[in-house]
C-alpha cells in the first residue's frame, strides 16, 4: 500500500473530481471511460482497486465462508490504510463507486453476523460518500457490532459524534428513545478522554445534554484540561447551561482534590455551601490560608465555624486572612521592595516644568477649585501609603499642623473632600487610620466632620473587623439634623460595609428611605449604600423600600440628577443575579414616565452586568438608536448597560469598542456623554491603544461634557498604570484648558487616577486571571460613572466625594509570595503575556515574551506570573495577589 503520493496521477484533486463525476453521471460507454481511469493509476493502486472490486463481488457471494473472508479484508485494508490528512483513504475512495451496490445488498441479507460486519464497513464508507442530512454513518453503525470504534480511526469518530449530536436533537423533537445513541455516546467519550481529546468529548456531551457522564471519565491526567474548556466555555453559553457546566467543573475539581481551582468556581457560581463544603473536604491547614486569601481577594465576607476550622487559634488566624487584615502589611511590603515608598505632591504630578509658560502662570493663582482637584490627587497617588506632604505631616509640625492648613485652603463643601482624603492616603491601615481621623471629630465645622465620617468608611473599605469600629462610629451620626454630615456617615458605612449584608446596617438606613421629609440627596446616597452592603443579594426589603421611596416623591423630584441614583441603589442589589430581576423590572414600569426608562435601563444593565449575554447587548444598543427631540436621560444607562454587560470576555468586550465607536458617529449628544465612560469601563485599568486614540480625541470635543467624560475616562483607563502616553495627553490637555476651571479639574482628576497608588493600585473588578468578577469593586465602579453622567450637578457640584466610591474596586496589581508562617519569601518568577491556552494539544507555555523578576511584583492587565524554581510548590494555581508557597520535597539542589 503506497504512502506516497502517486507519481503518476495529475495531482489528487482533479483525479477525486473526475471520479464524482463517474458516480453522478452514468456515462454512455462506461467501459471507455474506465480504461480512461485506470491509466492514471500506479501499479500498487491498480492492484489494490481490483482486489477491492473483487471483495465486493465475494461479499454477494451465496456462500457465507467466502463472504466472511470478503469482508475480513476488505476491513482490515480500510483500517490499516493510511493516507495524508488531505485527501480520502485510498481503499474509502476505489470503494465509493460501490457503496450503492453494498447498501443494496446488505437490504436483502439475512440477520447474521457477517449482516453486523457488512454494517461496520458500510458505516465507515458512508463517512465520505452519504448525502448531507442522511446521517447513514450512524445508521449503520447502530445496525452494526457493538465494539471497538476508535479502530476505525479519529475521523470516523468525529464525524459520528457529529451525526449523534443532529439525530438527538430530532429524536428530542419528536420524544423517541435515545438510549442506544447514549451506548454510543459512552463509546465515543472513553475514546476522545483517551486520546486527548477533551474538548470534543464535553461538546458531544453538552450537545446530548448529559455532562454527569464527564465525571466518571476523567482522570488525573486530563482533568485540569477538561475543566479549563469547561470553565472557558460557560462563558459563551445560554443560562442556565453555563452554571451546569461550572457545576460539573466544580465536581471534578472535588474529585481530585484541587481545591483552589474548587474554590474560585465556587466563588463564580457564588455558591456558599459550594465554598464550605471546599472548607470542611480539605484538612489541610496551609491550603486552607491559601482560600482565606482567595476569599478576602474577592471580597466575600465569610464566618469560618468549627466544622470548617476545628482548634479556636487557627480559626482566628484564618478568619483575620479573610478580613483583610494582612492587606496594608503586604502592600506596604510592595512599595519597600518596589522603593517607592518617599510620598508624593500634586505638583509632582502634574509635572508643571514640562509645560510652555502659559499655563504655569494661570496656576498659581491659589484657587479653591485648584486645591480641591489637588486634594484629590494626592489622595489618589499616596493611596494606602500612610504618608503625604498635605495631610499627614509628621508630629513635630503638629501644633501650628500644616495638615490643618492644608484642609482650610479648601471651601466649605471641599473640606468634607479633604477630611476624608485621609483616610484614602491610611487606606486599610484600620488602627493607625482612626487614630488620625480622630482629630477631626471635634470639629465645629459640619464638612469636615462629614469628611471625618466618610474617611472613616474608607479606611475601612474592604477590611472586616471583629468590633465594628465603623458602625460604632457612624451609627450616631446617620440621624443627625445637617444633610452633608448624614450623607458622610450613610456613604461611609456604605464604604466599609459593602458586600457584607449587614443586618443591623439596614435596620438603620431602610427607615431614612421611607422620611418624606428627608432631602433628596440623603435618600440617593441611602439607596446607593444599602445597594452596596446588600450588593446581588436581591433583598426583597430593600428593594421595597427603594421602590416606595421612588413612587412617593414629586414629578419635578424625579427630574433631579440625584433621582437617578435611587434606580441604581436598586439595581445594585441584582447585581449579576440576571433573571432574578424581572419582578422589580416589572413594577418598575409602573413609576412616573420620567424616570421609568431610567429605572429599567439602569436595573436590566444591573442584573445582567458581567454576563456576557449578547441579546442583552443588542437590546440596549436598540434603545441607543432612538432619536428623541430632547435628550431622554435613560439613554446614557443604557450605553453603560452594554460595557457592563459586555466585560465579561475578550470578543465581546473587543465587539463592544467597535459597537460603541458607531454610536459616536449617530448618537445623539446625551449618548455621546456616556461613550467615554463606557469606553473607561470596558478598559479599566487596561489602557489599549485604540481606545486611548479615541479617547484623546473626544478630551477636545466641542461639547465640554463629552470632553470631560473623556478626559476623566483617560484618566481610568489608565488607572494605577503611570501609562507615559497618557500621562503626556493629560498634561498637555493641562495647559489647552488652563482657563477653564471644570475641564482643569477633570484633567487633574485624571492625572491623580493615572498615578493611582503611585502606580501599584488597580481599578481592574476582575481578579484571578481575569476569571472572577468582585461584586463589590463592580458596584464602585458603576456607581462612580452613573454619577458622572452628570458631571456638572454631581462632581462639579458639591458632591465630588462620589469619587471615592472608587476605593471599593483599589486592589494592590501584586504577587507577594510568602512563606508558610505568611512571612513574604522573595523567590524568580516569570511574568509575561497571558496566552489562552485551552483546548490546545500538548503542554504550550502560558505565557509569552516574559521577564524574569523576584517577588513580590507589579502584574499588569493581562499579564501573569509562573514560578522560576523547582524549589518550592505554590499553594494556588493562579499566580495573583497573596500565594502561599511550600517547599518542595523532591527538590534537589543541583551544585
């Protein structure tokens, strides 16, 4: 049997047509055309097609003996024939011309075994010759032996699977049985597990809509493949089959005891048994602090009992994990390593030496408006740093303090702003940070007690703590008779207890929703703090309250830009939670037209928010194509509705850009306000060219709301990366509108983002590879950017502290490897581009063009991290934040 391709034929392709032809057509002298054929064929070939033709004539032989050692041969030449992957098997191809003469035949045998073996070789020719639809292959191959498949070959295996994958849907239609598909399905996935095939198995499996069978065939040795197509396609699929095919990851990844990779599907799922039971199936108490940091990355509040964790001192060492304890310690461990510790001034920022003389001059007149974006910035660049040159001024200073200075260069509703700053620059430093704030109680000044109450919430935020120091303090102060100073203390606990679903936090704030008398602004930031600390918890109470609170004010309340927030506090409590929605969406309807659209746009991008659901998309980019005479408000939710929807993955994040680069060309002006922060959302802390170009241009766009919305995008797309080329657009932006004090402000806004934690900070709500979304940095995000559709009311106006809702999605962008006492180890890692990986054959690296560092280390979007030693064994697969590592006992040390 030749391997080789035959010398004497013009070329495979014309040679297969002409054969097509031969069976279409019945020539009018076939003998003729025959001879014609042969010519072209090389010795072997032509002995091998009349010792074929002869099989076909012995298999219609009368005698059985015959036809069985017919049929033997003709079967073993079709297994062992093996061709190039590009062209028909040679024996599959000189039998073609004689499939309809075997059909024929096998119609009129009787029932034997040689009936069953006719069948199998039947079954493999109708591979390359039944018509599209007929699904013969599997016809015959359910008529024929019930043995080995995978001798016939992969090819073969691949198409039956196909054929099954059409006949079940059909069988499904009409409700036949489908048990002797599901023999053969069994068959068919032991084969594709075998080969490596993993992929192809949980395709033929979710297409028979039977994933269960997954688990009994997996092994160690293909597990962890299996589960990453798994993990990567739910994103793709409908609900409810994406979390059934989580569920079936999260069973396997049990079954083999890899219980990190258990654990953050879990958390995906948002599923708490599902993390207990990781707890309670796991008796070691090193993994056990790695899911401790896992949980506190994500911001889950989490009570460990005595089922989880046996002995009271490891308990609390656990739990102390989980609240976050550890966080400032290990980021102040970063920026000593990283050395960049010397705090910083807004001057330093903004870098006016680089600038052509005009603008400097324009700056130093001492305007408030100029301190108060300073205020900003240094807070956003000294971030959890714990020192900086305006506020925090060493002791010696203290008695004519330049930190009070600092705060009365600011204007009344701007102190509020500056109080709280401190608690962003001491962020998570919950002792030493109520130390400080401390001062600034005794006040006479109402902003900078309101200030003190929000710095409170902020040093707080993302920390957990036994004794509640934030709801002793600020629990007094919610009832109090001054408007600001409520907002300070309701955002505040906000902040600090958000995602935690604090009982006693809505006991306190639910009432102020149903005050008639209460201002509109203190109900907004009400709405929006319980949909913080109740975040995707679909608390029925809440939304009630909200929902009365929403019916109960007046039509020209409603025209308000602070109404608008209320529908957001309620679509924060769906967050993610999909169709668990539709009630309220329902009663929604019912509410003053003014705010109606408003509402259903902001509860739908709520829910679905993250999912990846593309009828979602399509359905708010249908809202965005309405022309209205005047601008309807409902629009800009729904543009920000196709970001939040869209995030979730690489393609339709990338389809998004491009949807939204359309509706700046045809949108009317209210939506070309909110294209910039979508834009800002899809690309959080993830600066990509593309989008930067357009975000540059809009920062000079005629109307100036587009152009701050711009401007304060640039600012959060580059957020925590000290990306040069922004860094050069802003500052020059700087001194293009040095005039104009509101666009100046959104420049140094963004400068401060840009240089977010000195550049060790993200804004970035997913975490673990890009593989969960925190609910909680989410809610910040968006609440953030609803504010800014309306700049000039609300961050323009004197409520600029919208801004700090931004703390709730700050994460330290590290790996800080430790030691098994949790004492940071440095160790070489590489990091690197992160390459997507699944379904590929063999081992591929992870990643590529990388660099070899020692821990800890800075990743940035898309980058991730492997280990350069064989010398220790880490305690979690994915490489982020805080990773326990182990040493490995059979490392040898090679001198």
């Amino acid at each position: 049997m030749s391997k080789t391709p035959d010398p004497n034929s013009t070329g495979g392709s014309d040679k297969s047509t002409r054969e097509e032809a031969t069976i279409k057509v019945p020539s009018k002298d076939p003998k003729k055309k025959d001879d014609k054929k042969d010519e072209d064929l090389s010795e072997e070939d032509l002995a091998l097609k009349q010792q074929l033709e002869l099989y076909v004539e012995r298999v219609q032989d009368a005698d059985p003996g015959l036809q069985k050692v017919a049929l033997e041969s003709m079967r073993q030449e079709i297994r062992t024939s093996t061709s190039s992957m590009t062209s028909v098997p040679k024996p599959l191809k000189f039998l073609r011309p004689h499939y309809g003469t075997l059909k024929g035949y096998y119609e009129k045998m009787p029932d034997s075994d040689l009936k069953t073996l006719l069948a199998d070789v039947l079954s493999v020719l109708a591979l390359t010759m039944s018509a599209e639809g007929e699904r013969e292959s599997l016809k015959y191959r359910l008529l024929g032996s019930h043995g080995d498949i995978g001798s016939w070959g992969h090819e073969y295996v691949r198409n039956l699977a196909g054929e099954i994958a059409q006949e079940y849907g059909k069988r499904q239609s009409e409700e036949a049985p489908i048990d002797d598909l599901m023999e053969l399905v069994q068959q068919i996935v032991a084969f594709h597990m075998k080969h490596n095939a993993e992929p192809e198995a949980v395709d033929l499996l979710m297409e028979v809509e039977d994933l269960d069978l997954l688990v009994e065939h997996v092994d160690r040795t293909n597990y962890k493949r299996t589960c990453s197509y798994l993990t990567s396609s739910a994103k793709y699929l409908p609900g409810p089959d994406d979390m059934l095919v989580l569920d079936i990851a999260y069973t396997i990844y049990m079954k083999f005891e890899e219980y990190p990779s258990a654990l953050v599907t879990a958390l995906y799922l948002d599923n708490i048994q599902y993390v207990k039971q990781v707890f309670t199936s796991c008796g070691d108490p090193l993994r056990k602090k790695q899911f401790c940091y896992i949980l506190a990355r994500h911001g889950q509040t989490f009570e460990l009992d005595e089922e989880m964790c046996a002995e009271d001192e490891e308990r609390e060492g656990l739990q102390e994990i989980i609240n976050n304890a550890k966080l400032s310690e290990g980021y102040l461990t970063l920026a000593r390593d990283i050395e960049v510790m010397e705090a910083k001034t807004p001057e330093d920022i903004y870098k006016p030496h680089l600038l052509d003389g005009r603008a400097s001059a324009g700056a130093s007149v001492d305007s408030a408006r100029q301190n108060l974006a300073s205020t900003f910035v240094n807070a956003f660049v000294n971030a959890g740093f714990g020192q900086d040159k305006l506020m925090t001024v060493p002791s010696e200073a203290s008695s004519g303090g330049a930190s009070t200075s600092w705060l009365f260069k600011n204007k009344e509703h701007g102190k509020a702003s500056a109080a709280a700053s401190l608690g962003m620059i001491l962020l998570w430093d919950v002792d030493s940070g109520l130390a400080q704030i401390d001062k600034y109680f005794h006040s006479t000044d109402t902003h900078i007690i309101a200030g003190a109450l929000l710095g409170v919430g902020i040093v707080n935020c993302g920390i957990k703590n036994e004794c509640d120091p934030a709801l002793a303090l600020l629990a007094e102060y919610i009832d109090k008779e001054d408007p600001s100073i409520r907002i300070g203390a309701i955002m505040g606990l906000g902040l600090a207890y958000a995602g935690s679903q604090n009982e006693q936090i809505r006991s306190k704030l639910t009432p102020i929703l149903g005050d008639s008398k209460a201002p509109l602004d203190v109900l907004a930031f009400t709405a929006i703090s319980l949909g913080l600390v109740f975040v995707g918890s679909c608390n029925e109470e809440i939304a009630q309250a909200i929902i009365f609170a929403l019916m109960e004010r007046s039509e020209s309340e409603l025209g308000e830009p602070f109404a608008r927030l209320l529908p957001l506090g309620l679509g924060l409590l769906y967050l993610g939670k999909q169709e668990s929605v539709e009630a309220t969406a329902e009663v929604s309807k019912t509410f003053n037209e003014k705010i109606r659209k408003h509402c259903d746009m902001t509860l739908l991008s709520c829910a679905y928010a993250g999912t990846g659901n593309v009828l979602k998309v399509q359905h708010f980019l249908g809202q965005c194509a309405q022309h209205f005479e005047k601008g309807e408000t409902f629009q800009g939710p729904a543009v920000l509705g196709i970001a939040m929807v869209a995030m979730a993955e690489e393609l339709g994040l990338e389809m998004a850009i491009r949807s939204l680069e359309h509706l700046l060309q045809y949108g009317e002006q209210n939506i070309r306000r909110a294209v910039p922060l979508a834009l800002a959302l899809l690309c959080i802390s993830n600066p990509k060219v593309n989008v930067m170009d357009t975000l540059s241009r809009l920062s000079h766009d005629s109307d100036s709301e587009v152009a701050m919305a711009a401007i304060i995008s640039l600012g959060l797309i580059g957020a925590g990366t000290n990306n040069a080329r922004i860094a050069g657009m802003l500052r020059n932006l700087s001194s293009y509108y040095y005039k104009e004090a509101n666009l100046l402000f959104c420049v140094r806004i963004a400068q401060g983002l840009v240089h977010l934690g000195k550049g060790l900070l993200t804004l970035s709500p997913y975490h673990s590879e890009h593989f969960l979304l925190s609910p909680t940095a989410l809610a910040g995000l968006v609440t953030m950017l609803h504010a800014c559709l309306d700049m000039k009311a609300i961050i323009l106006g004197k409520y600029h502290y919208v801004l700090y809702f931004l703390t709730l999605a700050m994460q330290p962008r590290m790996l800080l490897t430790v030691d098994e006492s949790l004492k940071p180890l440095s160790v070489p890692v590489r990091v690197g581009q992160a390459v997507d990986v699944v379904g590929q054959a063999g081992r591929p690296k992870t990643i590529t063009g990388f660099q070899t560092h020692s821990t800890p280390v800075l990743l940035a979007a898309g980058d991730r991290a492997e280990l350069a030693t064989e010398k220790y064994i880490p305690l979690s697969p994915i490489l982020e934040g805080f990773v326990i590592l182990k040493e490995n006992p059979d490392y040898r040390d090679v001198q």
